[in-house]
C-alpha cells in the first residue's frame, strides 16, 4: 500500500488493515494542502513520537469525509539560477533573492561573462 492510498483512505472513509506501513510524515504534508486538513495535519505534527496508528486513528474519526485534491507543491527553479550562483558564489537562497532584484539585462551580462565556450 503506498502512503497516499492512507490519505485515500481518510478522506472516504475507507478502513484500512495494514496501519503499520503508514507513513505520518507524507499523510501530514498531503493533508496541509487543504483548508479544511490543515490544522488536523498541524496537530499531529505537534505529537511526533505518537504511534503512527493512533495518528491515522486520530485523522481518521476527526476529518470528515469528502473528496480532496491538491497539486503536490514542486519548486521551480529559475534557468539561470546555477549561473546565478557561480557568478556570486552563494547558495541557491542568496541566489534566488539576487533573480529578484537582477534585471534581465543584467541577467544576459552575467551569462555572458560567465560563458566559457564549447561544450
């Protein structure tokens, strides 16, 4: 059973057997992402050494039960970001806040520079 069939399984309210396979961490980060499982999720996250079958027990009898779809959060990444961080030698933070003050023709100078040729 993969750890999403357990948020499956909350939210229709589907008894599962096997509650020892079951992954809190995933489930919380799955259900964070709706309004209504947020603070569910942000309360197990306060009782981390809980059992994890009194957890799924918990967000089992308290969620109600509805269907919920999320996108799972992806972080994009800007194309020149590596670029970014080579020319200022800083970490992928640093370099992110520079993209936002960085205009792009400054971005196109930087790139330039920082162009070696060949492969």
């Amino acid at each position: 059973m993969n750890p999403f069939d357990y948020v499956k399984a909350i939210n229709n309210k589907k008894e599962v057997e096997h509650k020892r396979e079951y992954n809190p961490f995933l489930t919380n980060v799955s259900l964070s992402y709706t309004l209504d499982t947020v603070l569910f999720a942000n309360e197990m996250n306060l009782y981390p050494n809980l059992p994890p079958e009194c957890q799924y027990d918990f967000l089992y009898g308290s969620i109600r039960k509805g269907n919920r779809y999320s996108p799972w959060y992806k972080d994009t990444k800007h194309p020149h970001l590596e670029t970014i961080q080579k020319y200022y030698n800083c970490n992928r933070q640093r370099a992110q806040e520079a993209l936002q003050v960085l205009t792009q023709d400054q971005i196109r100078d930087i790139i330039s520079s920082m162009d070696t040729g060949g492969q």
